[in-house]
C-alpha cells in the first residue's frame, strides 16, 4: 500500500471536513500557510548559512528573540522591512508575489471583514 496517497487522500477528508466551501476558514488557512512558510523560510536559510539565531540578530540589528519569533509559524507580526534586513544579512533577494485568491469567496470574504 502507498503510504503517500493514504495520507494525501486523509488530508483530502479532512480539508472538506473542517475547512470545505467555508470563505473565512479558507482565508484563515491561507494565512497560516503564509506564515508558516515564512517561519520555515527564514529557519532554513539561518540553519543553511551556519548561523545561530543570536549571530544572525547581530547582523540584523535585533535581538534573538526577534529571530525566534520571526521563526515560529503562529508570528503574524512579520514586516518587510525586517524580511528585508534578514534576506540581506542572508545575501538573498526579498520577493513578494500577490497572485489569484484561492477563490472568489473568501476573496469577498476578506473585502468584507476590511470594511
């Protein structure tokens, strides 16, 4: 039995079960996705470089408290212009892509809760 298409197929049941056609579910989920792949971004690269979340602090002017927060996927607090200062001391490149809502649902669901 293929372990991979048993587990895709339960996150298939559970998606539908607690996340399904629901606008503000799929935008809650949307940003947890976003946060935690920014945690984990920023994670990988510091581990790749070789550095410590107080070296990397260091280069960027704060303190490794900040780096941990920055690292842990339930932060929301993220600014672009501290991504911009760990990309750099990373000697990487910060890019920002704003693509097609998931659906125009939760689309208007995010318009709404704006107002």
């Amino acid at each position: 039995m293929n372990k991979g298409k048993k587990t895709a197929k339960a996150f298939d049941i559970l998606h539908r079960r607690y996340i399904g056609e629901d606008a503000e579910r799929q935008v809650s989920l949307e940003v947890e996705r976003v946060n935690a792949e920014v945690a984990r971004t920023i994670y990988e690269l510091r581990r790749k470089a070789g550095l410590t979340q107080k070296e990397l602090a260091q280069m960027v002017g704060t303190t490794q408290s900040v780096i941990s927060r920055l690292e842990d996927a339930d932060y929301e607090g993220h600014s672009l212009s501290m991504l911009h200062r760990i990309a750099m001391a990373l000697n990487r490149r910060l890019s920002v892509q704003m693509i097609e809502p998931i659906n125009k649902r939760a689309a208007n669901v995010r318009k709404e809760s704006q107002v």
